[in-house]
C-alpha cells in the first residue's frame, strides 16, 4: 500500500473542501443574481405592460385595432421593450416591432395560455418572429370581468446575459484568488499539524537508534501536547532502564571476567547464550565464536557433553570431575545446575568449572613425597636394624663382624642425618620464603663460587674431576650469599657425583640484559626428557639405585630450587643423553 506523508493527506483534503465550498457558493450566487435579474426585469415588463393596459384600454372598448397598433408603435419606440396586444382568441391586435398581420396566432404562446389561467404569465423562450431569447410577461385586460386583450411586454435576454457573463466572470476571478488564498492557507494549516508530528517521528527514530538524551518540543494543540509528553515520559524511563540494565549487564560481565572459575551458561536446547572468559581458556575456545553454537559442536569430549545434557534435562544441582587432555591434560571440576522459566519449564543450565589440575599434581607429588620419604628413611633403617639385631644374636663378641655391622650403622645413620638436614633445610627456605627474613646485600659473585668450589674440591680430588670457572671479576649481585653458595654447592657436588672420572665440570658466569646467569656443566650421563619437568620436586630421582650408591637424598635440586626462588629468579636445565646436563641459574641483578 502506497505510503504518503500526512502533510500531503491533510492539504488536498482542506484544499478540495474548500474548493467545493467555494464552488457551491460561486454556483449559488450566479443562480440568485440570475433569479435576481429575471425578478428585476420581470417586474419592468409589468410595469410597463400596466402603463400600455390604461394607454390602449379605450381603443379596446371600441375594437379600434388600428389605434392600438399605433399605440403600441408609439410606446414601443420609447425603449427596449416590445409590446403585443393579443386578442381573447389570439390574434394579434397590435406590436411595437411587427406587423399584425404578418404575425401568426398567439394563442398557443405559454405566457398568453398562463395569463389567461392565472391572471399573469410569464416565460422565458426564444422568439420565432425576432429570433432573440425573450422574456415575456403578460397581463389580462378586462372590463367587468369581461376579457377584452392580452397585453404582452417582452424583452431579449442579451443585455441580461451581458451581464450575468459579466458578474459571473468577476466571481470566477473572485473564486479564483479565494481558491490560491485558500490553498496557501490549507497549506499552512496541513503545515502547522503535520510539523509537530514530523518533528515527534524524528525523534522516535532517535529514540529508537538508542538516543536517548533528545526530547520532543511541546506543540500548542493540547492532543499533540499530551502526546509529546508521553514520548519524553517513555524516552526517560527507557534511559533510567537501559542504563540499569547496562550498568548490571557491564557488573555482572565484569564479575564473570575477573573469576577464574569458568562459566559457561545454555538454553534448553543445547547452545550456547554466555560464556565467561575462563570458561573459554580451559575449553580452549575463543569466547566470541561459540555464542549461538550448539556445546556438542565446540566442546569434544563426550563426558562433559553427557554432563551438560544430563544437566539440562534433569535441572538439578551435579558435579563431577571430568579429565582433558588438550594443553598439557587438565583436570577440572565440574559443577552444573538447571535453570527455570516461567510456570517451571526448563530454560537452559549453568555450567562451572574449577581447574584443580594444580590440586590433582600436587596430590600426586605429595603421594610421591610420601612414598619416596617412607622409602628413604625406611632403607637405612631397616639396615640400621637389621645389624643391631645381628650384634645382639652373638655378632658382638666376633670383633670383625661387630666392626663390620657397625660400619653398617653409622654410613646409614649418616645417611638418615643428612637426609634430616635437607628436610630441615627445605623446611627453613619454606618458611623464610613466607616471612621474606632473609637478608640480601651487594657481593662479589666470583668469591661465592669460588667458597662452594672449595667445598666440593675433596671429592672431585677423589673421582679426578676437574672444575673449570669461567666468571668475569666484576660481576656482583644482591643475594644471600650462603644460600646462593648452598645453591652452586648443590648443583656442583650433583654433577661431580654423575660424572665420569676424568672428567670436567665448568661453572660459567655471564650478564644477559637485566640478570646473571650461573650455568654448570658436566660431561655425565644425561638426563632423559621425560625426567627433566620433575627432577626439581623432593625426593625424585631419575636412577633410584644408582642414587642411593652415590648418597643422594634426592633433595639437593628441591634446595636449590627453593634457594634460587628466594633470590627472584628461577632455574632451567638442559641435558642430552651420553653427553652431560646443563643447569642455569638466572636471578635479576637488580
């Protein structure tokens, strides 16, 4: 359907309203000047024919018609008007303009046939004696009611109808100018309705293209008035909610954003309506592509698929521990509730995940802690307590097997002292670390390597293994020197212990932007890979056996961890089978 705008309703309607008013006033008024002149010259004729009944009226007693066509000659001449005088039986007897006896009998005329039925006729005709449009009027004579004549006065119509053209043509103009006034009025009159409600319609789509802020001007006409206002009452509250809603909307994006438990949220039928960000990292997604996707299309593993759907159908509150393996394998936890709509029908479900990978691998070192202490401390106890027991069933009083026995205790009580003296150890950095009481100052690097080479020099004399120092004099650091020296002594008595005799272990110091590197190498047997992301947790070692024949307590790379964190700074190793490890220890110098 063809749309128009109302400017262009209203103005043709006004416009053809008035053009109808006009026009019926312009045809009123032509017909009533018309009655008007027809009245006005009606009345003339019947004067005039009055004057000739009292003129001609004693030549009608006498039948003397030649007198009365004198007369009528006479009179005739004086204006316009022709006059006749009819006898009863329709002969003419006199005409101003003919001859009487050129003219045919009257007696069928309207005006003639009505005078004598109605005392006076009238009618307007066209003459076939003048060939004119007439109006004729006509009047009995009588004497005592005796009928003695007709007389007729008649007129042509031209000067009428001169005139008649002539008002008709000043009111078409007058009709014409009412007609622009009227149309530039309508105009402005459609103009000054529809402004106010073009201008309400541009602000609508204002309103609706989200701005808010605009308001509607208030028109004079109280409907439009009332209207306005209502739009700027909606306009306000449309403001205050949206605001509301974004102001929670942006709160609660804000609240799930900063959460590292994941949300995911979906509808009943399976897709996805929200998803916060740390949902999207632990399913490894891109939170900005999986709106409006079906979970079974993004998320590829069938347990939490299950999970969800189970979830949804059954809208209660489940949890579960799900495994997946992307990213290195993570384990979450998973906590799912329905949620309702209205009259109780299902709308959907809340998905949260709590990542307790952390959790699950620190469990597991802790199992591997236990294990691995249990182990260690019961090795040498056993020992211990098997050779007690031997001295006590008669090996006492043989002094070499008493000696031999007792040999026994004392390597494994050392044994349990210094495996005591690293938890002891461990324990302290721990606890220092937490209340940050170690005290740092500014030292020469090379005279700490130099103390833990000295200390580790008795044994590298016994394997005949060589430590080489390559480190600048310069280079100084703020540290803890006896821990960092614990450090370096750690890492050097591990790679004198894995080394072959002969062989080297070069320590090498050297600045790379804003920290120091202390790297120590050994030509031992290297370490496999699979190895390499535990070695620094309590009591793991790669060779158990070969391990324990060394005297390892499997702590030393645990302290030396701990120690290089304290300094702010972190440790990383690089080993290659056959060929000897690589341990690096960064610490920022500043």
């Amino acid at each position: 359907m063809l749309k128009k705008r109302l400017l262009w309703q209203l103005f043709p309607s006004y416009f053809l309203i008035t053009l109808a008013a006009l026009f019926s006033v312009s045809w009123y008024i032509s017909h009533s000047l018309q009655r008007f002149y027809h009245n006005q010259v009606a009345d003339d004729l019947e004067v005039r024919a009055r004057l000739v009944t009292y003129q001609i009226l004693p030549a009608l007693k006498t039948n003397d018609f030649e007198e009365i066509d004198r007369l009528c000659d006479i009179l005739g001449r004086a204006g316009p008007t022709r006059i006749t005088v009819i006898t009863p039986d329709g002969k003419v007897a006199g005409d101003s303009q003919r001859q009487p006896s050129e003219m045919e009998n009257h007696a069928n005329r309207p005006e003639f046939i009505e005078a004598l039925q109605q005392g006076k006729g009238r009618t307007l005709r066209f003459s076939t004696t003048l060939g004119k449009n007439m109006m004729y009027l006509a009047l009995p004579v009588k004497e005592k009611n005796v009928l003695l004549a007709v007389v007729r006065t008649s007129i042509a119509l031209t000067s009428v109808a001169q005139q008649l053209k002539d008002v008709r043509s000043k009111i078409i103009w007058a009709g014409l100018c009412a007609v622009m006034c009227a149309a530039v009025v309508s105009l402005i009159i459609s103009r000054r309705i529809s402004l106010p409600i073009e201008h309400m319609k541009d602000v609508a789509k204002h309103f609706a293209s989200g701005d808010l802020a605009l308001r509607v001007s208030t028109p004079k006409a109280t409907e439009l008035a009332e209207l306005s206002q209502a739009l700027n009452e909606m306009a306000g509250q449309l403001y205050d909610r949206i605001n509301t809603i974004t102001k929670q909307r942006n709160e609660s994006e804000a609240i799930l954003s900063s959460m590292i438990e994941g949300v995911l949220a979906v509808d009943e039928t399976g897709h996805v309506v929200s998803i916060n960000n740390a949902a999207a990292k632990l399913l490894g997604l891109t939170s900005e592509d999986v709106r409006g996707r079906n979970v079974e299309e993004i998320v590829r593993n069938t347990e939490l698929q299950r999970f969800i759907r189970e979830t949804i159908e059954s809208r209660q509150s489940m949890e579960t521990d799900i495994y997946l393996p992307h990213d290195g394998g993570r384990f979450l936890r998973v906590y799912g509730t329905g949620l309702a709509g209205e009259q109780d029908a299902g709308r959907g479900a809340v998905i949260v995940f709590n990542d307790i990978t952390r959790i699950h691998r620190l469990e597991s070192v802790r199992r591997d802690f236990v294990a691995n202490v249990s182990h260690e401390l019961k090795t040498p106890i056993t020992s211990i307590k098997a050779s007690v027991e031997t001295l006590l069933e008669g090996a006492v009083k043989e002094p070499e097997q008493a000696n031999r026995f007792l040999q026994i205790i004392a390597k494994h009580a050392e044994r349990l002292n210094a495996i005591i003296e690293d938890l002891l150890i461990l324990s302290r950095l721990q606890e220092e670390d937490g209340k940050r009481k170690i005290s740092f100052e500014t030292t020469t690097l090379k005279s700490i390597i130099a103390s833990a080479m000295e200390l580790s020099k008795l044994k590298a004399g016994e394997k005949e293994v060589a430590i080489n120092l390559d480190c600048n004099n310069g280079i100084s650091l703020r540290a803890n020197a006896v821990l960092l020296e614990q450090a370096i002594f750690n890492l050097i008595d591990n790679s004198i212990k894995y080394s072959e005799p002969g062989g080297n272990v070069n320590i090498r110091v050297r600045s790379e932007g804003q920290e120091v590197v202390i790297s120590v190498l050994d030509e031992g047997c290297g370490i496999e890979k699979r190895h390499l992301d535990r070695i620094f947790e309590r009591f793991y070692v790669v060779d158990k056996s070969r391990s324990r024949n060394l005297g390892g307590t499997g702590l030393g790379l645990a302290i030396v961890k701990h120690i290089v964190k304290l300094h702010n700074g972190y440790i990383k190793v690089d080993s290659t089978i056959g060929k000897g490890s690589e341990f690096s220890i960064h610490i920022p110098i500043a």
